[in-house]
C-alpha cells in the first residue's frame, strides 16, 4: 500500500516529456489552474512518479479525495470487479448496489438517509435545495423568502449558486448575476451567527475546519453552539463535511470533535477512493424525505460503479483503522511544525492528519516553498499567499511523514 513506486521506463518517456506535456497544455487547456510544474504518470500509495520517472511524496492528495492513498488495493478491486458486472443504469432503474452503499453510509455517519450525487459542489447545491424545499414544507417559510445563513472564507465549490455566496473576490469577479438567499457572516461567531438568523432561516451551512481556507479550526465549542443555536431557532444545521470528514481529523466526522450531529453532512471527495466521483447528502428522514420524484436527481448519481467504490470506501472507515492513523500520525505531525516555528513556519493549525502552515513571507510565497519542495520530491498546495496545506494520504506511513517534514525544514532553512 506505501510500498515505492518501482522506477521502470514510461512509455510517455518515449513519447513526450514532461517540459513538452506542460508545453502542450497551454494553447489547448483552458487555463483555470496554475498547477506545479510535475506531471504524473503513475502512483501507488502516498508515492506519485512523474513521466521520467522521479518519485514525490504526495502531501495533498489530491485535496483529501486520495485519503486511502492512490490505487488503494481494495478500492481499485473494488472497481475492477464492478467494471466487469454493471457500470451505469441510471435512476429510471434499480441497481443491486446502491441499497448496500446507502444503509452502509448511513450507519457510518449515524444519519438516516442518503442522496447520492457526484462532485462535491453538487452536494451542496442539493443540500440548498432540500433546506429551502424543507423550510417552505416544513417550518413554513413564505414562498421564495428562505435564506442560509454561511460564514465568510468559506469554500463550496464553483456553480454560479455557490459563488454567490463566497466571500474570495477571485472566486466571484465576472460571474454575476448572483443567486440571493444568503446571508454571510464571521466565522467562529457565535453571536454574529445568532443575530443572522431568524424566521426565513432555513439552514446554517458551514464548514466544520475551513480547508480552502488554510485548516482554519474554529473555537471549542463553536459547533456544539452552532448545533445548539439552529435547534433553537428552528433551521438546519448543514455540515460540508467534503474535505473535513471521512478520517481526516482522525474522527470519521470532524463535527464528532464535538459530539455534534448535524442534520445534513454533505460528503464528497475521498467517498469516490480517489477512482471516481461521488458524493452524498447524508441526513434525517424528515428533511430529505422533502424530495419527491421528479424533483432532483444526476444521471450518475448513484452510479454501481460509484457505489460498489463508495461502498468499500465505508468498508475501510468502517474498521477505524485510518481515523486512528490520521489521530497517532497527526501527533507527528504537530510535533514537526512546532520545531519549524520560527524557522520559517509563522504559525499553524492542525487537527488529525491536517495542517495549515503560515510561512513567514520572508522566506517566500507558499508557491514558492511549494516549487522548492517539488525539487526535493515532496508535493505540497499553496493556498492563499503564505499559507501551505499539508494533507498527506492517511496511509502513509511514519517514517515518509518524518522524511516529508525534514525536507520542510531544509527548504526553509535554505531560505533562512
Ligand atoms: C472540494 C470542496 C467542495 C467542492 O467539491 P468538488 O468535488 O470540487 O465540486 C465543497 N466543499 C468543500 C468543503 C470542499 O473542500
């Protein structure tokens, strides 16, 4: 599982190298990401190789869809398997997958109901539509005044409904006309939280630890407020769990930190075991029991193929084995960043196998560390200037922790 990729000759070596890939991307790929410049060709593990074959140690994985590592044996037989009997049917039929993948995820996240979807952002925007059909059905909000209520430096994805609600400039410039309902206000603020709320409240959608953000950790005692809060008042608490949750934090649910049960968790990225999409809004009866036929839907949704893989995604979390992993590593973790504070490392968050490290900016851009770092084979994401994110795959193993973290440390000392 983290054994190394064995360096063997890549038929794209004979063909075109990476400079010449990179090269031909441009003029054909529209160009909305400004990736490192590495181009992968295989992976096994926490190990990526590129197409000359050189190894990296991937501390992004792939923005926690990879928590399971790349190609983890059971995902990829999983997948095989399935490949071989049904891939696709639609919802206009039954497949003999999705029954198993939805009671295995509901026990999982201690919820009721699931409605499968694919990418995270789809996820949420279900989450808005089953909260406004919920509070005009249910709390009886009048027709088109329902509002959710989110905090600022959030990230939901990229549809037009959900970057009318971000509050990052780059992520909205040009994209207007918005999408009105929303209400944003400080996060970790309980009482800013409380003074937005009111009778057209239909939910409180937040992010348990804000990744895109840089792992921003609210308070103790922020989301048992915030479960608190919403019962009181009569709205939803919606918990995008897509980056937080499946083992990251070293609990199945980052909410769990706090014994919190939300009454939506919106699921994504390592559900698809880094093989395919899938994503879930996982809830209670009575409030995604507001879908009716016709009224929502994917035509992959609940794909078998995203089934049988999300399945034996729950299967892995089921045994607790990468939650304890993410727990006992994510001691390695902090212990590595606290001896870089003041050599280069501002500050940090972390919480289970997840860190949000502030680079002094003397040392240079996080891009900059980030393009450093690729040079000693390690493959770290900058995100918002300064700030590097580490979030290795949860199997990887102590010792390529350590090596990863000392390759930190000599880049930052280089910088010194
Ligand atoms: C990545 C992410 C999303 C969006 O998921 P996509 O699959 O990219 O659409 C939504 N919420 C959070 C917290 C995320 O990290």
């Amino acid at each position: 599982m983290t054994a190394p990729v064995r360096t063997h000759p890549s038929p794209a070596v004979a063909g075109r190298s990476s400079a010449e890939l990179i090269r031909a991307e441009e003029p054909v790929l529209a160009h909305n990401y400004h990736p490192l410049p590495v181009v992968v060709a295989r992976a096994e593990g926490a190990w990526v190789q590129d197409v000359e074959g050189r190894r990296y140690l991937d501390l992004l994985a792939g923005y926690s869809a990879l928590n399971f590592g790349h190609r983890h044996p059971a995902l990829t037989e999983a997948a095989h398997r399935q490949l071989d009997r049904l891939t696709l049917t639609s919802r206009a039929f039954h497949n003999d997958r999705l029954a198993e993948f939805a009671e295995s995820l509901a026990e999982l996240t201690g919820q009721e109901m699931v409605l499968p979807m694919n990418t995270g952002a789809e996820a949420v925007e279900s989450a808005v539509k089953v909260a406004r059909k919920w509070a005009y059905e249910v709390k009886g909000v009048p027709a088109d005044r329902a509002t959710i209520v989110v905090a600022d430096g959030n990230f939901h994805g990229r549809t037009t409904t959900i970057v009318s609600f971000s509050t990052d400039p780059e992520a909205r410039a040009g994209f207007g006309p918005f999408t009105p309902g929303f209400r944003v206000v400080p996060y970790n603020d309980l009482a800013a939280l409380e003074a937005a709320v009111d009778g057209t409240t239909a939910a409180v959608l937040i992010e348990p630890v804000q990744g895109e953000a840089g792992v921003i950790i609210p308070d103790d005692g922020y989301l048992a407020g915030v479960r608190e809060l919403t019962r009181r008042a009569g709205c939803l608490f919606v918990a995008d769990e897509i980056q937080s949750g499946l083992g990251r934090t070293g609990r199945t649910l980052a909410v769990e930190h706090e014994g919190v049960v939300p009454d939506l968790v919106l699921l994504g990225k390592a559900l698809g075991g880094g093989i395919v999409p899938v994503s879930a809004v996982v809830g209670r009866r009575d409030v995604l029991g507001v879908l009716r036929p016709g009224e929502h839907g994917s035509t992959f949704g609940g794909n078998p193929l995203a089934a049988a893989v999300g399945s034996a995604v729950v299967e892995l979390l089921a045994t607790g084995e990468f939650q304890r992993r993410a727990a006992e590593l994510g001691v390695v973790l902090r212990d590595g960043l606290t001896e870089l504070v003041g050599r280069g490392v501002v500050g940090f968050r972390a919480r289970g196998l997840w860190a949000g490290v502030d680079i002094d900016p003397a040392f240079g851009t996080g891009r900059a560390i980030g393009e450093l770092l690729l040079a000693e084979g390690v493959l770290v994401k900058d995100t918002h200037g300064s700030t590097i994110r580490i979030a290795p795959p949860l199997t990887i193993t102590e010792d390529e922790l350590r090596s990863a973290l000392g390759a930190l440390a000599k880049v930052l000392d280089r910088r010194a």
